[in-house]
C-alpha cells in the first residue's frame, strides 16, 4: 500500500500530538515529521518533501499562510492543507492564492479530516463546508457590475472540451476521474486544465470551481 507521508505544523502540542494519533491510525497514512513553528516546518520540508503538510495558520512569528511561499520553495512537490480555526473569509482567499490546496476547520470530523487528506493527495481541492459558501460569496461581492461582460468573453474563450472540464472540477472530480468521465487521457485532462487556468485568469483548481458556481457553469 503507497502511504501518505505528512507532516503535521501546528505550535499547540496536545493537539499536535492528537492530531498524529489520530492520523497514525489510517493504515495508507505515515507522519514523518512535526514542527510548532513556521522556520522549523521549512527546515523539515526541505529535508522529508512531505507529500501532504497539515498547516495551522496561528503560528508563533510568520504565519502558515505566510510561511506558503518559502514552504514551496523548498518544497515545491508538497501538498499543503490548512487546518485552522479561522472561519475568517479573508484568511481563506489568501491561504488559496498562496497555493495551499485546501482549507479544513479544526472542527470538522474526524472521517472528513482522513478522507480530506486523501483528495488532497489524489489533487482534488477541499474545502470544509463552513467555508465553502464565504468563498463564493466573496466571490461575487468582488465582481464589478461590468464584470459579466468579461465573465461571459473569458466563458465563450474555452473550448467545449475545456467547458466540460470545468463542469467536472467544479463537482470535485480529480484528473484521473475527469478522464475516465471524458473518455480521454489523463494527461490531456492535465493540458486542458493549463489552458482553463491561463484562459481564465485563475492560479488554481478551487478558483475554476468558484468561478464555475459563481457563473452558473453546471455539469
């Protein structure tokens, strides 16, 4: 069985060493490292390449949200995945911008937790439920009145096989399942999810589907 080697950043202890417990217990998962601060989680990163980081965005000096970038850098293969408090609509946006591929509550359960940190692993975006709707909202307060004259131009710009793969990110579907939906290669689904982002202006697979809700772009 391929396992899942994380890294859990995250300065309260207790539940640093909780959450690994809990982690511990899901066969196809290995915690490889744990840190409580964002210099030492960048330390760790170049050294282990976690294939998931756990990042708790409260972290004593450099937030996880600022941490993203050097953590990238050193790491640029890692999947990162917020696992915060912050419902803060804000910190949501930003931590997405910055690359992170999720956002989970501390709050949320422990089976949404285990089968967040699979989709991550297989590319999918999660976002917990309770934030899913502020990121839409924002979405929409930030578009301009003469926005939907730009919106329907950057809609008409892609292809209908492009269309179809929105479609399909915006239920949730990874690559390999949006190639087996399609009838086609997984790595073409790769060179049509390229073109989405470039043609639309967006850095990420969240932002596809934000911008697919928003815009009312249904499979």
């Amino acid at each position: 069985m391929e396992k899942i080697h994380i890294l859990v950043v995250d300065d309260h202890t207790l539940f640093r060493r909780g959450l690994i417990a809990l982690l511990s217990q899901a066969e196809d998962f290995e915690v490889i490292g744990e840190a409580g601060d964002a210099i030492e989680a960048i330390r760790l990163c170049k050294t282990l390449k976690p294939d998931i980081i756990l990042l708790d965005n409260h972290l004593p000096g450099a937030s996880g949200i600022q941490s993203l970038p050097d953590i990238f850098h050193v790491s640029p293969e890692s999947t990162v995945m917020m696992l915060t408090v912050s419902e803060d609509e804000g910190d949501l946006i930003q931590a997405l911008q910055n690359g992170a591929q999720g956002y989970l509550l501390k709050t949320s359960e422990k089976d949404d937790l285990l089968l967040g940190v699979r989709k991550a692993f297989a590319g999918e975006s999660v976002i917990s439920k309770e934030m899913t709707h502020k990121l839409v909202s924002a979405f929409k307060s930030n578009k301009k009145a003469d926005d939907k004259t730009l919106s329907s131009s950057l809609v008409a710009s892609l292809s209908p096989r492009e269309l179809d793969t929105v479609k399909l990110i915006a239920t949730g579907l990874s690559n390999k399942e949006i190639a087996r939906e399609l009838g086609i290669a997984e790595t073409t689904v790769k060179i049509h999810v390229q073109h989405v982002l470039r043609k639309l202006n967006l850095s990420s697979r969240v932002q596809v589907a934000v911008f697919a809700s928003a815009e009312g772009i249904t499979s």
